[in-house]
C-alpha cells in the first residue's frame, strides 16, 4: 500500500508569483484534504476534495485554490504569493469523508518559502 | 468558533518520567478526536483515536488518551517516556458534520537522556 506523496519536496518562489503543489493520495482514498502549517503553529485546514468536488473550506482567500483528479489525486494551486504564505503545506488523504470515523493519512508536506 | 487548546507548547522530561499533556476544545457535540505526533524530519503520524465507546483509548508506542466529555478534554499520557519520543505532538478534533481537522498549535516535547 502506497502512502501520500507530496512534490517538490522543497519551493521557493518570490512575492506575486503562483505556485502548484501536488498531492497523490494513499490507494483507495477518495478524499483529499489540505492543511497549511506555519511556523510555531498547528496545521489550518484550507479545503477538502471529495470525488473531484470541493467539499469544505477553511478561512483561506480565493487564491487559493485546488483541483481533484479522477486518480484522486490532487493540487493545490496558490497565486499572487504574499510573504505569510511561507509555511508547510500539508496533504491528508481519508477514505470516505461521509463517515464519521474516517481517518486521515498524511504526506511529508512541501516546504514553500516566499521571499 | 471551533478551536482547540494544548497547555504546554514545551515540555523538557527526563527519560522514564511521566507525560501528561493537555488538550481541550471549544465545544461539546459529537467529536472525533485525535493525537498526532511529528518526530524529527518526519511527517505527522497518528498515536491514537477516539470515535466512541471506551474513553481511555490506548494507541502506539505505550500512549494513551482519556477522553473527558464534561471537561472537553483529551489528554494525552504515557507512564515512563524514552528517549525516543522527543516530538512534537498535536491534538486534533473533527466534529460531527464537520469534514476538517482542526489542530491544536502542538507541544513540543525533548526527552533527556
């Protein structure tokens, strides 16, 4: 069984530029949630994919925005970067957001710096 | 609004000491609650769950979690720390209906040897 995969690894782009990062879900899961988790914080839920619809978002502005793939996998994409945008940003994959219990399995995140 | 606490963002043990760290959320209603724990260049892995039933939930590595519904707390314990379980650890709470995770700001605990 194959875990969540995050790319690049590492990103650093500079204030106005957009960004794409990339998410493949752990086999199975239908459900894609991303989290960004600046420095010295928790993680902050920015939107969840379910089946390739968005399915909930957080406090984050319209900038940020993402896609679901029929694989499930998924992106997130960021423009007009601002310099808080700085952070890990996370990916969790869960089976079925329509249970209670699903649980979620996170990727090693991408580390993107905004200069 | 929805938030969740941790009492201690730091914590310094000595190896065999005891762990209890804190964590409460804002509001009652149907939870799922979580402990998640990040080691050193590592990604967010799950220590233990509750979704119902017995409120003292035992998970990995000699963790355990009481879930308190009249407090709205879940704290997090293990008898004798190693070494090994220096970490940072977060508390995470989905309530019912919800689809998102929200995470307390993590505790950040060095065990010394």
């Amino acid at each position: 069984e194959t875990g969540v995969t995050q790319s690049p690894t590492h990103l650093i782009k500079t204030r106005g530029q957009q960004v794409t990062l990339r998410c493949s879900s752990q086999s199975g899961h239908n459900t894609v949630s991303w989290y960004q988790q600046a420095l010295g914080q928790g993680p902050q839920f920015i939107f969840q994919y379910y089946r390739e619809e968005e399915n909930g978002r957080g406090n984050f502005p319209p900038r940020f925005s993402g896609l679901q793939f029929p694989n499930y996998s998924s992106e997130l994409n960021v423009n007009a970067l601002e310099l808080d945008d700085s952070a890990l940003y996370l990916c969790a994959s869960s089976l079925n957001d329509r249970l209670a219990n699903d649980e979620q399995f996170f990727g090693p995140g991408t580390r993107l710096t905004v200069l | 609004a929805q938030s969740v606490s941790q009492h201690n963002h730091h914590v310094i043990l000595s190896e065999a000491a005891s762990l209890e760290l804190g964590c409460n959320y804002s509001y009652g209603g149907t939870v799922n609650l979580f402990w998640y724990v990040q080691y050193p260049g590592q990604h967010l892995q799950l220590l233990l769950k509750y979704f119902s039933g017995d409120p003292l939930v035992k998970g990995i590595k000699g963790f355990e979690a009481e879930f308190i519904k009249s407090k709205f707390s879940f704290n997090l314990r293990k008898p004798s720390v190693q070494w090994s379980d220096t970490a940072e650890y977060f508390c995470a709470v989905k309530w019912e209906y919800g689809n998102k995770l929200v995470f307390g700001a993590g505790t950040i605990l060095r065990v010394k040897s």
